[in-house]
C-alpha cells in the first residue's frame, strides 16, 4: 500500500515522502498515530500543491539573498575601536559587532552566526569578510576599522 509519510520515522522515511508499506503496517500503526495517510489522488493532490509552495518559497528566498549579497558589495560600514600608543588595539571587532552595525546603519538583517569570522578583527583598516546568506549563496563585505 502506498502512504505518505506525515512525519519523520526512522528506518522508514521522512516527511512527506510517498512509500510502500505493508497493509498491516499502515492500518494499524502508521495510520491510528497519524503518521501518515493514504496515497490517493485527493492527498497526492495536497502532496504537490506543498512541494511546489515550499520550492517557490526558497526561490524567492535565494532571490533575496542575491540581492543582499550585491547590496554587500557596494557598502563599507566604520567600526571604531579603541586603540593605545602605537596603535595597538584593544579587544576586536566580532561578528555581532558587525550585525549590529549593518542592522543600524544599513538596514540588512544578517544573524552573526552566518557571517564566516575565524577569530575577532584585530587589526586597523580594511578586513574583508564573508557572510554565507543562503543555501549555496555568499556574500562578502569589507569592514573598515578606525580608532577611537
């Protein structure tokens, strides 16, 4: 009998994935816990209409992130900080400070955990920095850093 799956199950399969299962198996396991439904026309139906929303969706999401990763591009936000004699710094720029700025200053909402920073910046002038915006999409971005 042929099911899609409602949930994941291990060692059967994942979500919305149309399998074969025994007819016992399905009635009476996977369908009184609600595991899964049957595979007729109505619910391969919905399947579909699903499968094209969510592949839409991450198009337009991809889309967006293109145009973030070009907006990256032409910017060059200022992060002072402090700094002693000879120019020796103190503390770094981290990838939350860079958050910040972009979000205060620019607008771009970009969580601190995709932008590709080894360690904090802790040197004077220009850094380029990556920033992974989406799926198999980066961006770069150069930070300028100046003194207090």
């Amino acid at each position: 009998m042929k099911v899609i799956l409602l949930d994941n199950i291990k060692g059967v399969g994942k979500k919305d994935e149309v399998i074969n299962a025994s007819d016992g198996y399905a009635r009476n396991f996977l369908f009184p816990k609600k595991l899964a439904v049957e595979a007729n026309a109505e619910n391969m139906a919905k399947l579909k209409g699903k499968q094209d929303s969510a592949s839409h969706k991450k198009a337009v999401e991809k889309d967006e992130a293109k145009q973030i990763a070009e907006k990256l591009k032409t910017i060059c936000p200022k992060l002072k900080i402090k700094t002693g004699e000879n120019g020796k710094v103190f503390g770094g720029v981290t990838a939350k400070d860079i958050a910040d700025v972009l979000n205060k200053e620019y607008k771009i909402n970009i969580d601190k955990k995709k932008i590709d920073l080894k360690e904090s910046i802790k040197t004077l002038g220009v850094t380029k920095v990556n920033v992974k915006l989406y799926e198999g999409v980066m961006g770069e971005i150069k930070i300028d850093v100046i003194p207090e």
